[in-house]
C-alpha cells in the first residue's frame, strides 16, 4: 500500500482509508493560532474532497482509526514529541460525521 503527496486522500483495498498530511501535527488545540486551526482544517477537508473525486467515502458504523506520525528525533527531552501534547481531537472532530457517525467508544477505535 503506497500513500500519496500532502492532503491527498484515498481508498486502499478493503475499506481502508488513508489519508496523508505531510505536516506536523500542531500541540495542542488550547492555545493553536486560528490560522494553524484553520489550515489544518483545510487539509483534513481537503484530503477528504480528494477522496470524494477518486471513489465513494465510505460511511462505517464502527472504525478502527489508526494514527501514524512521523517526526524528526530530537536529543533535547524537553523537544521531545509526545502525543499527550498534540491535537489528536482535531483529526478525530474532523473525521467523524464523515467516516463514523461519532468519535465515542461505540463508533471508533484509536490505534
């Protein structure tokens, strides 16, 4: 399975959706810049528009969601990336409605 270039989305074989950001994901949503929060939400929206010209989106009732994040290692702990400090939500807010009816337990899994 191969991913394409930043905020392209599309379907891999057996209901597999992937969508790639090639972007650091921001800290967390307190205190983001409104336009850090609105480019992200471009990206995420724009993936999916993409999808939407390629293919069908598919609508599950429950998702596995699993969440890959690549960074730069860096030899100072107090740079180190830590997913507690990130905007996970943003993604999850952005996805459901569209994959998944709802980002609770009855509807996903994160990974």
């Amino acid at each position: 399975m191969g991913y394409v270039s930043m905020s392209k989305g599309f379907l891999a074989k057996d209901g597999i959706v992937v969508l790639e950001i090639d972007e650091a994901l921001p800290k967390s949503k307190i205190g983001m810049m409104p336009e850090v929060h609105e480019r992200w939400l471009g990206l995420i929206h724009g993936a999916i528009t993409d999808l939407a010209k390629k293919d069908n989106v598919p609508k599950f009732s429950k998702a596995m969601v699993g969440i890959h994040i690549t960074t730069a290692m860096s030899g100072k702990k107090n740079q180190l990336w830590d997913t507690s400090n990130r905007a996970i939500n943003l993604m999850l807010n952005n996805l459901k409605g569209v994959f998944f009816p709802d980002d609770n337990i009855e509807h996903i899994m994160v990974l």
